[in-house]
C-alpha cells in the first residue's frame, strides 16, 4: 500500500507529455454506425482522445461522449447520449466532493459560467480555478482492469470479462493542512456499451490520520426532465437521461430502484434562469451512501468510494430501458448470467441427502441446495462436520452435481454484545429485522471467518445466504469491525463485499439476500409474498407467472429465483403442495415449464424431485427441453401479456444473435379453449422481413414482418393448458 501511494506522487511532466501521444479526436470519425445497439453488434471502440488543441480529453465509445477540459482545472463540458445525440450536461460542476476533519473540498471543477441552463464551448476559456479546490496534476489512460476475478463454475450465457478503457486523473491541494493527501477520479468507459462508470481514491500520504466525514464521487449540472412554475422538488420529475446504478444498494426489496443508497437528486440555486420560480427543479445530481463513510483513514492508506454506473438511456419505453439495463448486466457482470438447474433440499439427515443427489444426476439437475431447515449448519467448523460436508461434496462432484447450502445471518438474536445497537434506545432490538447480529462484532467476523473456512475445506460451491443487512447501523463503541455509529454501515459493507469478492473468486455461486450483483452475487429473489406458497395451486400458478413479468423487466432471467413449495411451506393444506408427486403431475410439471420457460430457476423445496417412474419421465423431460433451448430461454424477455386469469398471458425471449431468435410461451388459465391471432413483436430478434416459426417442434412456417416489425400468428390454447414456438 505504500509503495502504491508513493507511486501516486511522480512528477506530473510524464503525464503531460503522455497527453501529446493520445490519438487526436475525431467527432466525425466514431460516430454511432446507427444500428441499434440492443440488436446488432457495436464495432466501436472505447477510446481517450485529446483534443487537436490539446486543451481537452475525450472519452468516445460511438455511443457516448464525455469530454473534459483539463487547465487550468479538470472539469466535464460535455456529456453526450450519441444514439439519440441529447445533451445530458446544461452546467459545470466540481468533479467530485470530499469532507476532510469536517470542511467540504471540491476534486477539479471550473467557475464562472453565468448561465446554467446551458453550456456553450466558447465559454470554457473564460472559466477560472479556485485555489481552494483539489487541482489537477496528471492523468493515466490504460486498459479497462477487471473489477473482480470471477472463477464461475456453473453454466452461464457469458463468461467474457468486459473490455474498454479506464481514464485516472490525479489531484493535489495546494492547502497546508492536505498536504500528502492525493485523489484520483477513475473512470471506465466500456466497448458496446453507453455506459461510463465513476470512482475515487484517496491516498493518504500526509503521514497523519485524516477524518472522512463523507466523499461524494459524482456531481452532474444535468439537464432537467420537467419544467413546472411551481411544485417541490421532491414531486418533480428527476432527469431520465442516465440509469444510475451503484454498488451500495440494500433494502430488501428485490429491486434496485428501491435498494438505491446513493442517489440525491437536488436543486441549483445558481441556476437562476430555470421556470420554477422558487428554483426547486431537480436538476442536480450527486453520489454518496447517506451515512459515511465516516472512517479515519490511516497514514498510507487507501480509501476507495462507491462506483457509479452510468448508462445512457435513448428511450422512456419500460421494455427498452429494462433490456439496456440486463445488457449492461450481462457485459460488466457476467457471473450473473450463470444459472445452475438447482433443487432445494429440506434434509434430516446425510443420507437424505445421498439420495436427493442421485434423483439430480438421474434427471439433469446441476446442482443441489440444503435449503433453510435442514440439518447442514455451516457455522459448525469442527473436524467432525467440516470433514462429513467434505464427503457430502465428493459424493456430489462425482455425480456431477454442485453443492450449496443455507446460511442464517440476520433475524436472530446472538448476544448483548453481538447484536446491533439501535442509535435511537441505544439497546439492542428494533433493526431491519427487530434482533440481528452486527457483522463488526466479534461473532460477525468469527461468522465471516467461519464461512471461509467451510467453503475451503469442504469443496461446497453454492453459498445461499440470508443477510447481513447492512443498512443496520450500529450504535456500539465495543465492536471490532468498526469505531462507531458514524463508520458502522461502511465497515460492515466493506466486510460483507470482501467476503462476496472472495466467494466470487473461487467460484462459489451466490445467492444472496439483497442487490450485491455488482459485488460478485449471482442471484436474488424475483420477489414474492412467502404466505402465497400456502394457496392452491392454481393460484400459486398465476401468482407466479405475475412474479415472473413484474421481476424480469429490470433483471434478466438468470438474475432472480421462485419458488416451488413440494411439500407444506408457511401453511396450506394439500391443495397447496405437490406431493405426493405423482399425483399432481399436471400441476407439477406446468409450475416446471412456467419457471424454466422464463429461465428462472425455482426453489423446488422439498424431499426428493420424484417419487415414481412416471414422475421422473415427466421432471426429466422438461430439464432435457431447457437444456435443448438454454441459451434463448436465458434471453431478455419481451412482456407481452401479464397473467390475470381472465386471459391469455406470456412472453417472448429474444436475442439477436443466436439461431433461435425468440421462444415465445403462451398460457390459457381460463375454462374454455382460446383461439385468437397474436400480434408478435419481433423487433429485438433482429429480424426484419420474414420469420420462420413452429409450434413446439412441428414444422417451420414462414410470416412476413409488417412495418412494425410485428408477425400475425394464430394461436390455439385448450383450457387451462400452455404451449410454446420457437422462432427462427
């Protein structure tokens, strides 16, 4: 760590000649090649151009622009969407923000500019610095460096590491007391994608413990989305132009919108030319965790701050926005398109589990979870246990069959010095799930150590854990893992993140309880009501289909898991189960096809995946047709209509790139047969004058596209039945 900090310090004359070897910035020259991007293959680029008078530094992939203009301070002029050519940016701002010993000091950033509502290149030369703010001394241009090393085990529709360019300036203060202090502000452009991520560093050099009250990585004079003459900001429109995206997200609420930590859309009083009169239009953006970091950084040490993902939107269209969403998942975090076939297990004992390994090899299962309830305790690192798990895992790997299992953090009380002290009773109890365990206290690291341990000694290769939740500040002074209130969220999401980077890195797939995927996590809740899993099954049915449209707008298949209750879960009768299973085939095998037919991999809880022969047939049958249609089934899916019981109901996968371009599934839950002409959307197949499509495996038909890119195609559903095409 110090010899990285010092290297921070070279003289910047090295830089600054680098600047006068960066290819010349051509606008004309990596203009978008105005195919969609959703649809045909991106052939530009990321590059980092400077500018013929050599004043600017420009990040340019064909599909966004980001422009800096670096004396005599580093500031952002200009913020483009190329696909639909807006403007994103209407003002300069700092860089970046950080509180050092409690006083605010700006990272980069230009003055002058009277103007807000727009920004004119003409004006830039007139901009001054401020000698207060950190200035500009170098920039670094290099390859893009993988955030994590994944090791993914399971199958997955991607598994190339992403590539592009990442762009570093440094900072220093010309301030007595900041002196040591270095910043630099990274920023990641990505080939095919319009997507810029951002994040800090700071290198204490100062040879004295400094105080980070808070760092706010990203501050954006953005163009507004509304403009009103009166109303709050808080009711306002906030820009649409960026999906922002970090990865410090919790909440329990399956979505990332919701689990945003970082956020803050606020207003500009110097922008005075704006129609709200009282000046409250949500038009400037900044990045930062509510609470902290609020951690003294030590002598030599190295801080580093949230990453902000960027990525240009074209479009207010859900389907659209959600799919450049997944397809940027799929290109920076492609472990989570892995997507093992996995059972879930509720075992009593070693042989039970013997036996549901074998009934996975038997029928094309990948991979088998000891869910909750069942007597696998990972916390348990005794010889005894560690060395039976080791068993259970090369009896597993023989067959082909990965292993995981449950593991308990949150919802449970450990100890008067363990659990998380409420900042408001100054007592235990009263967290995000009423009793919970701070993992900054010494049984949080122990839990942490002891999960490591277990994974390295067993050979287990799925972790499916449930908590920390870290939005649980922790008032405690006692606990190791931090000093306080004001570092607690931090420090605790830095152990939680070193331990999903550390799973990540051998390969250990994650389920996990909140929005982590930027983190290394693979998989989350689609989102459910855990109660519903006890109404008839023709209810759980269409309940599950609507988890499976709302779930999958944002989040691609392989992203979230149902649910499959084989026997009882949170009540219900046998009009709520499966078992015995043979005498619920129907029922059975739909919830099978319903889920696979999404690609979402279901918790299919219970003892055993069948009981007779005629079973297995059926399980097997349906594992060997997603196999067979894996890859498209593991597309974006197209919401076409969403499960009501009244009605048709169903989707469409596509993807531009393989032989199957779509696999539409179709769903009559009404008592009379249905027979009607659908107006199939084929857009996103890439597809543009005629498709060729056949129900299940009958022959091959041929519709010609109208100028909507849509295809009539008659349709005939028995009642309360299901069936699926595939078009090519």
């Amino acid at each position: 760590m110090k010899r990285l900090c010092a290297v921070l310090l070279l003289f910047s004359f090295y830089s600054f000649l680098k600047a006068q070897q960066l290819p010349v910035w051509n606008e004309s020259q990596n203009r978008w090649n105005e195919k969609d991007w959703l649809v045909a293959p991106v052939t530009n680029k990321a590059g980092v151009y400077g500018t013929p008078d050599k004043k600017e530094i420009v990040l340019d992939n064909g599909l966004i622009e980001r422009r800096f203009r670096l004396y005599p301070n580093v500031a952002c002029i200009d913020f483009k969407n190329k696909i639909n050519n807006q403007q994103l940016l209407r003002a300069v701002k700092a860089e970046a923000r950080i509180t050092i010993n409690g006083t605010d000091y700006n990272i980069g950033g230009l003055y002058g500019q009277k103007e807000n509502a727009y920004l004119l290149s003409e004006w830039v030369d007139a901009f001054q610095k401020h000698d207060s703010d950190f200035i500009f001394v170098k920039y670094e241009v290099s390859e893009l460096p993988p955030y994590l090393h994944p090791q993914t085990k399971m199958w997955a529709s991607n598994s190339k590491a992403a590539t592009g360019k990442l762009l570093t300036f440094h900072y220093q203060s010309g301030l007595p007391g900041l002196k040591g202090i270095i910043v630099l502000m990274h920023y990641e452009l990505y080939d095919g994608l319009p997507l810029i991520v951002k994040w800090l560093s700071i290198c204490n050099q100062s040879g004295q413990p400094v105080h980070l009250n808070r760092v706010v990585n990203e501050i954006l004079g953005m163009a507004e989305e509304q403009s009103a003459v009166t109303g709050s900001a808080d009711k306002m429109e906030k820009p649409s132009g960026l999906y922002l995206e970090t990865n410090y997200a919790f909440n329990n609420a399956m979505r990332y919108s919701l689990s945003d930590q970082t956020t803050h859309w606020k207003t500009d009083s110097s922008y005075t030319s704006q129609v709200n009169y009282e000046l409250q239009t949500p038009c400037l953006l900044e990045v930062y965790p509510e609470y902290g970091p609020g951690i003294d950084l030590q002598p030599n040490a190295i801080f580093t701050s949230v990453r902000t993902y960027e990525l240009a939107m074209d479009s207010y269209d859900r389907q659209r926005r959600g799919m450049a969403i997944q397809k940027m998942y799929s290109t920076i975090a492609p472990w989570a398109t892995a997507n093992p076939i996995f059972m879930h297990l509720v075992s009593k004992n070693d042989n039970e589990v013997y036996n549901a390994i074998d009934q996975c090899a038997a029928t094309g299962y990948e991979a088998l979870i000891l869910s909750f309830g069942s007597h696998i305790n990972m916390e348990d690192v005794t010889g005894g246990n560690l060395e039976r798990c080791k068993k259970l895992a090369g009896y597993a790997h023989k067959k082909g069959i990965k292993i995981g299992a449950y593991s308990l953090f949150s919802s449970r009380k450990i100890s008067e010095e363990d659990d998380v002290i409420n900042p408001q009773t100054g007592k235990t109890g009263g967290s995000f799930f009423g009793n919970a365990p701070c993992f900054g206290s010494k049984w949080g690291l122990a839990y942490r150590n002891k999960i490591k341990q277990f994974f390295t000694v067993t050979g287990f290769d799925i972790w499916e854990n449930d908590g920390p939740y870290p939005g649980d500040r922790c008032a405690s002074v006692k606990h190791p893992g931090h000093k306080g209130l004001e570092d607690s969220q931090w420090r605790q999401m830095e152990l939680q993140k070193e331990l999903y980077h550390w799973l990540n890195s051998r390969g250990i797939y994650i389920n996990a309880p909140d929005w982590y995927f930027l983190d290394g996590t693979n998989k989350i809740a689609l989102g459910y009501r855990e109660v519903n899993f006890s109404l008839p099954r023709d209810q759980q049915k269409i309940l599950n289909r609507q988890n499976i449209f709302d779930g999958t707008w944002d989040k691609l298949p392989s992203m979230g898991w149902g649910f499959v209750p084989l026997t009882r879960y949170q009540g219900g009768g046998p009009e709520a189960i499966l078992e015995p299973l043979s005498e619920h085939l129907d029922d059975y095998e739909q919830l099978m096809m319903q889920y696979y037919g999404a690609g979402v991999q279901a918790c299919y809880r219970g003892p055993r995946l069948y009981d007779t022969n005629t079973t297995k047939e059926r399980v097997t049958a349906v594992i060997s047709w997603y196999k067979k249609y894996r890859s498209v089934l593991n597309a974006p899916i197209i919401h076409l209509r969403r499960a009501d019981g009244r009605y048709w109901d169903g989707w469409l996968h596509t993807d531009p790139l393989q032989k199957e371009r779509g696999l539409l599934l179709l769903f009559n839950p009404t008592d009379r047969s249905l027979q009607l002409t659908i107006q199939l959307p084929l857009y996103y197949t890439g597809l543009t004058s005629t498709a060729r499509v056949r129900e299940k495996e009958g022959p091959l038909q041929t519709y010609r596209l109208n100028r909507n890119f849509e295809i009539e195609l008659p349709v005939v559903l028995a009642p309360h039945a299901y069936s699926w095409w595939v078009i090519e």
